[in-house]
C-alpha cells in the first residue's frame, strides 16, 4: 500500500531493452517528476567496467548525490576523439564531464587530441559548464615516474592537458591527487 519508488539499474555493458511493466490490479504507475540531467563522457573509468554494479558508477553516484538524471556515455579503451560527437548526446545536459586519458597516455600520446575534442565539446554546449578531469594514475603506466611513448610522465601529461582546458572559456580542470 501507498506510494513506492522504484529505481532501475540497466547494465553498463549489455544490451537490455525493458519491453513491458505489469503491475498488480489497483496499482499504477507514475513516473519520476523531470530532473536535470549531466553528461558522463569518458573511457571505462566514466562507464562503470570495474564497478561491481551499474549502480556504483561514479556517474550514477554523482547523479544520486546531485538529485540529478546521469546521461553515462563512456566507452572503454577511448581515447580523446572529436570526431566521436557528430551531434549532442544529451541535447538538455546542466553540465558534461570529461573523463579521457589514462587510454590516451598509456597508448603513449600527448594530451593534443584533448584540445580539438573539448572544441568540439563546446560547439555542441556553448553555454554549458564542462569539467575536465585529469586521468587517473595506474601502475600499467609505470607510475608517476614512468614514461610513456611520447616521453611523457602522467604529471607531464596532466600538464599538458592542464594547460589545454585552461585556455577554453567554461571549461574547468578537476586535479586528480598523485598516488606513488
């Protein structure tokens, strides 16, 4: 009896289609009041492979503590790509985050591909907060020390993307902390 909520976890990295509801006679449904909505891009970090259930994601976290919808586009293994937003995955979106990397640096490129993909981030939301956060350290990377391809340390590599979100009107930088 009387109201109750439901809430849906859908898996991150299967296709599920919910195809009918049934509820119980003298029962009906009513769905959620609208809620603003933010947009997860990034690699598997922002899309959830490790996580031990979709509801543990930090985009599904962040949009609980936020009271806010999450829009989660990570795709693992990607890598900062402009041409992967051909049009605005989340036309209504409050705020975007951007989670891209720990591939990027691993695959030993420099943070460049980052600058054309967060234009490309701002074309689409010209007027929507963007932030931009550093990626993660990871021991398959050698460490803080450890360099990759491009001769770049994480710390060096955190730089330079530092230096590429700065210098674009609404975008802000999250630090990620050093874990030697």
């Amino acid at each position: 009896e009387g109201a109750r909520r439901c809430v849906l976890h859908l898996p991150q990295s299967r296709i599920c289609r919910v195809r009918t509801v049934a509820l119980g006679d003298g029962a009906s449904f009513e769905p959620a009041a609208p809620r603003p909505t933010f947009l997860a891009l990034g690699d598997s970090i922002t899309q959830g492979m490790d996580s031990r259930h979709p509801s543990l994601t930090f985009p599904a976290v962040m949009a609980r503590a936020l009271g806010m919808h999450q829009f989660n586009c990570g795709v693992g293994g990607w890598v900062f790509e402009a041409d992967s937003l051909p049009e605005p995955p989340a036309p209504d979106a409050a705020f975007v985050t951007v989670g891209f990397g720990t591939n990027d640096f691993g695959a030993g490129m420099t943070a460049q591909p980052a600058g054309p993909y967060l234009g490309r981030v701002r074309e689409l939301y010209p007027d929507v907060p963007v932030f931009v956060f550093e990626p993660l350290w990871r021991s398959a990377h050698g460490g803080e020390a450890g360099r990759n391809a491009a001769g770049l340390t994480l710390t060096e590599y955190r730089g330079q993307l530092r230096a590429i979100a700065e210098g674009r009107p609404g975008v802000t930088l999250v630090p990620m902390e050093s874990q030697l």
